[in-house]
C-alpha cells in the first residue's frame, strides 16, 4: 500500500526522503514521488514506476547543494486511477502553494471535486488525494490566511474515509502538517530534525524515538519541535516509544532476499515468541480477559493470518472443546455476526494494520465481544485498540509473502489454546508442561528442514514450469495446505489449489491431468489411511505427488512419487514445522521464474484499504 515520508531539519532533505521511501518499498508501490521546498516554492519530482526512475529525474535535476530544508514523499499503490506520472503524489494545488501526501481512501471525492470544480479548480489527476491539496489552499486563502495547521483542520472535517496525510506549504517552509485517521502514521524524533512515516521500518535509518499518532490527531512538525493535537485541536502530550529493533533487523543482512532471511529467522523468531510467554516451564501470558463463560472462540483475520486462525480453530476444539468460528475479516464486518460478551474475539494481524481486521475488530467490541489480539508490531492500531494483545516476537517482516510472522502467530495461538484449556480444565497444569516441552523442541526441528533446503529447491527447479499446482491434505493439513497454496499463488504467479482430502471428488478433481503436481502434507496419522486413498484416486487421472510426511506417517510414502521427510514432530503442533518446506518451495519456484520474489506484483505488504 501506499507509503509516506516526511523530514524537516538540518540534513539533506533529498537523502532523508529516498532512504525513507526505499525502506517502504516493501509495502508495495507502482510510483514515487517527492515534494520540497527550494526559494519559496515548491517543488515536485514524481515518476510512474519503480523508485529508481524517481532517483534518476532527481539526479538530472541538479539539486545538489541546494538549500533544502524541509520535504514529503510518497510511494503510491494505484487505488483510483491507473499507475502514472500525473496520478501519483504529491499533488499540487491549482497555484502550487500546497503539496499534499495520502494513504488511504477519501470516499467523498467525488462530491468534493463537484464543489472544487465550481470554485474553479482545475483537476490534474484521477485521484481522490488531489481534492484534499485544493480544499487546503481554499481554506489557506480564504478562511484562514497564513494559518497552515487552521487550514488543514477545516480540509478533515470535510473528509469521508481514511487517511495518512502529510502537506507542504510554500509559505510556510518552517514546518509541514501530519494527519490520520484509520491509515497509520508515526513521527520520527531525530536530534537534528523530526520525520513522519507509514511505518517504524522507515524511520530505522533515522530515529528510534517514536511518536505514534492516534486517529484524528494532527501534528506541527517543526524542526525543533513537534506539537500534538487531538481531534478538537487540544494539545496532546505522549511519551515517545523507544523501538527496539535496530536497522540490521530490516536489512537483507547477507540473504538475497529478504523473504529467504525471514524463513531463516523462524527458529529464532518462534523461540522467542515462546520463551517471552514462558515462565519456568508453565504458561505467562499476559492477562487475556477471557470471558466467563467461554460460550465460543471467533477469530477474526486475513490472508496468511487467517490460515493460523484455521489452525487455531482444530487446536482450540480439540484441546478446550469450545466451538470456534474463523472468518475473514472483510466478511465477518458485513455479515451480522453472532456474538455476545461470552464470546471470545482473537484477532490476528502481524501488522496490525490491516484495515478489513482493524474495521472487524471495532465491530466485534461494539457487539460484545471481547477482543484479544495477536499481534506483530509493537504501536500498531490493532495492538493499540485491543482490550489485550498477545505480542509475537517475529521482527518486522519486510517481504510481502508472509512467513516468520506465520510461524510466530501459530506459537502463540498454541499458548493460548493451552491456557484456555488449563482453565477450563481441559488440561492439567502437568499436561500443559509437557505440550510446552514438545513446542520448545520445535525451533530445532525447523532449523533441520532448513538444513535440508537442498531439497526443495531441487524439486522447484524441476517443476517451476507448472501451470497449476493443487496442494491437499485432511485436519491440520488441510489448514496448512490453504497457507501453502497461498504463498505458492502470491509469489511465483502459479495458479493454485488447496482442497481437503475428500473433496477433491466433488467437483475439482476434473482438472487433474497426467502430470499435474499435487503436494500433500501428510503429518496426521488419524486421518492417514483416507489420506492414501484420496492420493490414489488423483494418481489414478494422472497426477504426480509430493509428500511432506512425519515419520509416522511414512507409511504413505509408498503412494508418492517425492517425499520430504520432516523430523518427528507431535501431529498437534506439526503445522509450525511442515510449513517450512512449502515455503521454501515457493520461494524457489519464484525464483526459478525469475520474478521479484519480495515484491510480487499487484501486491502490498500492509493492506491499509477496504
Ligand atoms: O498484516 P496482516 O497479518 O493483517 O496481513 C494480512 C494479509 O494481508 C497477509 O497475511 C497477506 O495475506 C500476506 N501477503 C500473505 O503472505
């Protein structure tokens, strides 16, 4: 989605901004762009595609040495109107007095740009962000002259929807205004001026002293100061956060991407979201709020999250027999859920910024429930908003594909599947011990598949040609299969299936052919034998099989045309250790196509629009 980068202060303003940009790359973007202010005026640099052709327009414009103070940037993710120089940010009033920056949607820009046209506003753009730039300077000039932040506060109140905003003024090169509401934004606090940004990745190279803005606040960003204000203009007074991840976190740091980097960060990563819950082998959670009764589990996400939600799911019924529901976020918001305050809300998110799940969470607390979030990054809106908050310790995850903060959020949705259970004696403070041994030995046991990736990328090697790849399994398997299927689609462009075992028959099994790949994690031995006959009947029209078995499971390796043996992990925690390899694959398959494997078209990390 889209970024924005902001600086004013005593350092090269060109620098600031690019490294900035660069550092949100990871979001996802199909432009770039900058504004500053150079003698009084401002100026824009802005390109369709990627921030190198941005780089290159700044270089032929010969800036160096000039004295700029102060300048806001974007990486714009097209939303309305197709990627191109004129769409992309910043946009300019009509007399190029104002430069503004969005994230977001305003969703009344069409009735604005009705009213702006006649004023006389001419449009350059397809965008909803250029109205924003034109309502400021109407209120600049007519309503409130020389008074940027009155300007700004007159343009919000007139806004429907969502926004990040940063604007630029020409007349006032002394400081630049900072706006949001449901789209995040932070404020760096650096010693020799101040930044605003998307995210805290972006401020890495800068500051780790961080201001997080709350809905509806708006900030004066000066050099030397920064001032807050709510949503009726009081002052507001909050404690800088100190990150504490450092800039290496974010950086390849030997990898050739950052998606390998982060597959390899998972022992690590689920250790440490494990040990940070652990105490002296029991559970040390923090206080959760369940409710009393546990009447039902709903848990609530997208995309990768969901497919931990699907895990959840199994793991919670068999181990509390409470029923659970998993929704997606963008369904369960327009579909008048049932709950009530017995209901137990887990909302699951790395960013925690995704706006479907923050929006299903506020509609969850508003019928009751009572919302406990598993969450990645520490300040984000979920985390802020959520009555209790599970943090997972995966690190920032720059790749779009998502798979550290997978590993991370199953860790913790195991330790809270078994706290539920010990309250709701389920299982004994023992048994619980001995569940919390076996998921300790698993970062071990992921280390081993990532020793033998030799594998896997010899297996991509010789099927990244495919032109449809179907992955199926039963139980956790078939949860598992859905996150594969998804990883595989997202990075390497194959198209992909994942079906329960026994479903295949019921209609999809018609596009099996000779040849086609099926991959079948295979780790439940319960559900094995039908497992076997499922693969039979796919081998039968053709099909070529992959198995990702546990050796207690091996038996089935005599219907696969592949196997890759896993270490022997307990069947109830095998999700964490199985999904490895699958990741793995599509890594390579990626790749193998030679594709931008931690940018993958048409997608953004941190989705931030309905
Ligand atoms: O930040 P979130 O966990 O809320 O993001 C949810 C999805 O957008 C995300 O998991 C997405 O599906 C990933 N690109 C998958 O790899």
């Amino acid at each position: 989605m889209c970024g924005i980068v902001g600086y004013i202060g005593s350092r090269p303003v060109l620098p600031v901004l690019l490294d900035g940009l660069a550092r949100l790359e990871y979001r996802g973007y199909d432009s770039a762009g900058i504004a500053f202010i150079l003698r009084g005026q401002i100026r824009i640099c802005k390109k369709k595609g990627r921030l190198a052709q941005l780089e290159q327009a700044l270089a032929a414009a010969d800036l160096a040495g000039e004295p700029i103070r102060v300048g806001i940037g974007h990486t714009r993710w097209a939303t309305h109107g197709a990627p191109s120089d004129e769409n992309s940010h910043p946009h300019l009033s009509a007399n190029g007095r104002i430069a503004v920056v969005h994230n977001g949607i305003i969703e009344n820009y069409i009735d604005l740009k009705r009213y702006l046209c006649a004023q006389g506003c001419c449009f350059h753009s397809e965008t909803d962000t250029e109205v924003v730039a034109h309502l400021v300077d109407l209120h600049y000039e007519r309503d409130c002259p020389g008074d940027l932040m009155a300007a700004v506060c007159l343009t919000l109140a007139e806004l429907e929807g969502s926004y990040a905003l940063g604007v630029l003024c020409a007349d006032q090169p002394d400081r630049f205004i900072a706006a949001r509401k449901d789209s995040p934004l932070v404020i760096g606090l650096g010693e020799d001026g101040h930044f605003i940004a998307s995210d805290i990745p972006a401020l890495l190279g800068q500051t780790r002293r961080v201001l997080i803005m709350e809905d509806r606040e708006v900030a004066v960003i000066e050099r030397q100061r920064v001032q807050l204000f709510d949503a009726l203009g009081r002052p507001v007074c909050r404690e800088p956060l100190q990150v504490q991840w450092d800039s290496t976190a974010a950086e390849k740091g030997g990898y050739k991407h950052f998606m390998m980097k982060e597959i390899f960060e998972e022992p690590r990563a689920v250790r440490d979201t494990l040990t940070r819950h652990i105490r002296r082998g029991a559970l040390d959670l923090p206080a959760i709020g369940w409710p009393r009764p546990v009447r039902q589990v709903c848990i609530v996400a997208c995309g990768t999250a969901y497919h931990a939600g699907m895990v959840a799911k199994i793991v919670i019924e068999q181990l509390c027999r409470v029923p659970v529901v998993v929704d997606i976020a963008s369904e369960f918001r327009y579909r008048d859920p049932i709950l009530d305050d017995e209901t137990m809300v887990i909302i699951i998110s790395q960013s925690g910024e995704t706006l479907d799940t923050l929006a299903a969470m506020r509609e969850a607390r508003s019928r009751g429930g009572h919302i406990l979030a598993v969450v990645n990054v520490v300040g984000s809106s979920i985390a802020r908003e959520a009555a209790a908050v599970l943090f997972t310790a995966a690190g920032p995850e720059i790749a779009v594909a998502s798979t550290k903060a997978y590993s991370t959020q199953l860790a913790a949705l195991y330790l809270l599947a078994f706290s539920l259970a010990q309250r709701l004696n389920r299982m004994t403070a023992a048994e619980v011990g001995e569940k919390i041994d076996a998921l300790l030995a698993v970062p071990a046991m992921i280390d081993s598949v990532l020793a033998s990736q030799a594998e896997i990328q010899r297996f991509a090697a010789a099927h990244f040609n495919a032109h449809s790849i179907f992955f199926m399994g039963r139980g956790l398997d078939y949860a598992l299969a859905m996150e594969a299927s998804l990883k595989l689609k997202e990075i390497s462009y194959i198209h992909s299936e994942a079906y329960a075992g026994g479903e295949l028959k019921h209609g999809t099994i018609a596009l099996i052919e000779p040849g086609t790949l099926v991959i079948c994690p295979l780790t439940q031995p319960a559900l094995l034998d039908k497992m076997i006959s499922n693969i039979r009947e796919v081998k039968a029209r053709g099909a070529l099989i992959l198995g990702i078995l546990t050796p207690s499971c091996r038996k089935a390796a005599d219907v696969c045309d592949a196997v890759f043996m896993l270490p022997d992990v307990p069947p109830l925690l095998a999700p964490l250790v199985a999904v490895t390899p699958t990741q793995l694959f599509a890594y390579y398959m990626s790749l193998n196509k030679g594709l931008d494997v931690d940018k993958p078209r048409n997608l953004a990390k941190s989705v931030t629009v309905e």
